[in-house]
C-alpha cells in the first residue's frame, strides 16, 4: 500500500517538475514584444537621429532638443568707400548660443511623415555684453519611405524642409546693437538618408542640399552704404556614423557632420547712388558627435551629446540633451477588435 501511495507521490512530484521546466523555458524564450538587440539599436538610432525614423498612420509624437554652442573667433571689421578699404580692425567676440527645439510629428501615411519645429533662442555675447532671446526659425519638414523596411536590409528616406524666417532678421538690425534669432531668409532643402543594422551595430548615413531665397528690400545702413539684397550662397551638408547598443538600456553613437556653402553676396548702394557687389568667402565645417543614449523608462529613451568642432567655421564645442514629451492627448488610440 505505501509502495503504492509512493508511485503516485513520483508521478505527481514528475509531472509538476516537467511542468515547471517547460515554463521556465517558455519564460526565457523571446517572446513577440520583447526587447532584442536590433530593436535596441533602431529605438536609439530613432531617437538620436530623428530624421531617419518613420511614423504609422495616425501616429503622433512630442519631442524636446535642446543645444548650447560657444562659438569664440576674431571679427573683422571692414570699412569699404568707392571700392577702397577705410578703416580695418580686429575684434574678438565670443558668443553662448542655447536653443529649445520643440518637434511635433505626424504620421500622414505610414511611408510619410509630417512635422513641424519650433525653437526658442537664447544668445549672449560676453565681449560686446549683448544678449537675444525669442522665437527662432520655424521650419517645416517632410521624411518619405519610398519602399517598406525589411530588417535587415538598407533603408532609404527622402527628406525635404522649409524653413521660414520667423526669427528676428541680422538685416533688419542697424549695425550689430541687436544680436538676431533667425537667418533673415527662406530657404529649401532636401535630400537622402540611409542607415543599416549590422549587429551589433547600426550604420547611418545622409546627404543634403540647402538654397536659400535672395532677401530683397533689406535697407541695412552698413559702414557709408545701404545693403539691399543678400543672396545666400548653396550650401552641401553630409553626415555618417554608427550606434552601438552596449545593453538594452543603455548605447552609444558616433558620427561626423560637414556642411560646404557657396560664396554669398552682398548688394550695396553707395552714397552716389550706384550699386555694388561683395562676395563672402566660401566656408567649410565640420563637427565630431558623441551621443549617450539611456532608457529611463520602457519607452522612454534619453540622449546625451557633446560635439566638437574641426573647422574654423564650427562652432568650439557643443552640448545637447534630447527627448521625447509623452502628451496623453497626442497619443493614436489603437482600435480594439470585439
């Protein structure tokens, strides 16, 4: 009798352990929702580079930048009368620049992206002891996927933007009392990004090109003559770099920006009534990024960057902090099947 009370004491004690194997297995198996290593990388590489990622239709999402740049170089100061050189002096100037980018997008279809950028700048120069704060250029943008996303393969998106001159204009300003938000012009850009997962590494890359719209009707009193119009020269950009997921919470990125823009010119009527033209020399940046991505919540990813520039053009250093503003009343319902 206790032989048998035995037997089925195994069978139970068996069955129960199987039981418990079989889940624990199914525990530790991946299931459909968690988190892998090319999930990682794509979640960072869209929160560090914004415009590489789509959105699904309906879809809408909040985003905060924010950037500080110090710029410090030597000014030059050119007096030109009937086409001879005046006066010329060298000053220097050191400049703090903060923007607040506020970045709302929607998903118009789900290969097409809509949004919109808002910044809020603050400048202060500590030589001249001048400072400007104010709405800075908003600009519109458009990212398209003109084929479906297969993991694994290349992706390609086409980028466009417009950019207005909502900001306080350098051409509006007598002299240089007033330190400007905005560019002072239109301009149109567009152009391509590609990026590819190759574990554990996330390969990215773009290309772009900028025309800004000729500013007439400027009437800027500069040194004895009257500015015009400016005609902003085209301008090249070009970036690439990686990320590299070091754990599911936390990844790093690198990558490098260059920009080229053409020669600019100035239209200036002099004194006597006749016209004349300058042209800027033609200018070349370049920045190194470094950006630390950590995930401090299940959908929230925070990035953390500092840049260092390697031309003379570029800024001396950079630092910004970006993340995503979960907004209730943003978020697209999903429809629930009954």
């Amino acid at each position: 009798m206790n032989a048998k009370y035995l037997l089925l004491l195994a069978a139970f004690i068996a069955q129960n352990t199987s039981a418990d194997v079989s889940s624990a297995r199914e525990a530790l198996s991946q299931q459909e929702g968690d988190a892998s290593q090319e999930k990682s990388l794509e979640e960072v590489f869209e929160a560090t580079e914004n415009s590489y990622s789509l959105m699904k239709e309906g879809q809408t999402s909040l985003g905060f930048n924010m950037s500080y740049s110090y710029v410090a170089d030597q000014r030059l100061d050119v007096d030109i009368q009937n086409g001879q050189v005046r006066a010329f002096d060298v000053n220097p100037s050191a400049s703090h620049n903060l923007s607040n980018n506020f970045n709302f997008d929607y998903g118009y279809e789900n290969n097409l992206t809509l949004g919109i950028t808002v910044p809020l700048v603050v400048k202060y120069d500590s030589v001249e002891t001048q400072s400007a704060s104010g709405l800075g250029d908003v600009s519109i943008n458009a990212r398209w996927q003109p084929y479906a996303y297969v993991p694994g393969e290349l992706s390609k998106t086409v980028t466009g933007s417009f950019k207005t001159k909502t900001g306080s204009s350098p051409f509006k300003t007598v002299g240089s009392k007033t330190l400007p938000t905005g560019s002072g012009y239109y301009s149109l850009s567009g152009g391509l990004s590609m990026s590819k997962v190759v574990d554990p590494v996330m390969l990215f890359g773009s290309g772009s090109v900028s025309y800004a719209i000729p500013e007439k009707d400027v009437n800027q009193p500069r040194s004895g003559a009257l500015l015009m119009e400016v005609k902003p020269g085209l301008t090249a950009s070009f970036s690439g770099g990686f990320a590299y997921s070091l754990s599911y919470d936390v990844s790093m990125s690198m990558s490098f920006q260059g920009s080229y823009t053409n020669k600019s010119t100035y239209v200036f009527r002099n004194s006597t009534g006749t016209f004349s033209d300058v042209e800027s020399a033609a200018s070349m940046t370049g920045l190194f990024n470094i950006s630390l991505g950590i995930r401090v919540s299940p959908k929230t990813i925070t990035n953390i960057g500092v840049g260092f520039g390697m031309t003379d053009d570029a800024p001396d250093m950079i630092l910004s902090l970006s993340l995503p503003i979960d907004v209730n009343g943003l978020k697209a319902k999903s429809s629930s099947s009954s």
